[in-house]
C-alpha cells in the first residue's frame, strides 16, 4: 500500500488489475483525456504497457470507498528529461505524476483534487521530492483547474508536446516547489 487516509487508496498495480485497466482503456470518454480514441486498450496492450517495464515508475491502482476507480503513476524525471524542462540541477529530486479517474461516474465529485493533494503529500514527505510536475494538454481545463487548485503552477508552454488522436498537442507543464 502507498497510501490511505478516509475514503482514498493508493496501491501497487497487481496482475489482477489488468481487467480494471482494459475496460477504462478502451472507453472512449476517458481515452478523451488519456491515451486518445484513436489508441484503445485490450489486455495484451494493457500487458505491454504497464506490466514488467521501467523499474523506475511506480504504478498504483486508485480505490475510493472500496472500488478501483482510476490508475496513477510516479517516478524520477531523468537528466535528459530535466533538460528539456529546463531543469538543470541535478542536486533537486523531480518526480513526474500521471493519473486518471476511470469511471466516470467517479468525475466532478472532488476525488481527483483529494488524489493529487495526497499524491503531494506523499512523494515530499516519503520520498523527499522538491518539484513535482505533470504536463496536461493545454485543453484539459477541468484537469489544470484541478492542479492549480493543489498547488501547481503553470511553468512552461510545450507546444506539439504529446501525439494524441493522430496530431502533436500542446502541452502546460505544472509544476509544484516543495520548498
């Protein structure tokens, strides 16, 4: 377990969750903001994705009241990720953070603000981050109104940043300062 408190679980991702991972990959309202519809996931792709890959990202799955409702991710941006960041000190701890709520019945009732507000908490006190960053496509407002909300600021403007339904989009990378 990463972590709990009330109602939120963060927990390794286990076998198991493939089915979770599958189903909410393969809905075209959260491939809207995840993954593209044009990049849907059954098993096998679930498999190669998020299974046996990267020691350095840790994946979790997200309970809410006892239900798996979403999936998140942190690790340690590297040095030549910091440079594209324009990041250039190698003495600060830079984690990045991915998540997605994936029952949408789940959306609009303040879980994804309780999430990243625990996910911050966390990855400063646990594992001693000093800057935390996501990069959200620049028209995903609900999800930097979210980020801003716990903290996060808008640092940089990436434009033709991330392939998503077949075009580059633009990105915002947030970032949060520990200190």
């Amino acid at each position: 377990m990463i972590l709990q408190n009330e109602q939120l679980v963060i927990r390794k991702l286990e076998r198991k969750d493939d089915v979770y991972l599958a189903k909410w990959l393969s809905d075209a309202n959260i491939l809207t903001y995840y993954e593209g519809k044009d990049n849907p996931f059954d098993i096998e792709k679930v498999h190669e994705k998020f299974y046996d890959i990267n020691e350095e990202e840790t994946r979790c799955i997200i309970e809410y009241d006892g239900v798996s409702i979403g999936y998140i991710q942190f690790y340690p941006i590297e040095h030549e990720s910091r440079g594209a960041y324009d990041y250039n000190n190698d003495e600060e701890v830079i984690y990045g953070l991915d998540q997605f709520i994936g029952e949408s019945s789940y959306w609009d009732k303040g879980i994804g603000t309780k999430l990243i507000l625990a996910m911050k908490e966390y990855l400063v006190n646990e594992k001693k981050v000093d800057i935390l960053v996501m990069d959200p496509q620049a028209w995903n407002e609900r999800a930097i109104h979210c980020y801003e909300k716990c903290g996060f600021k808008k640092v940089r403007y990436l434009p033709k940043h991330e392939m998503h339904e077949g075009e580059l989009r633009d990105c915002w990378l947030v970032e949060y300062r520990a200190h």
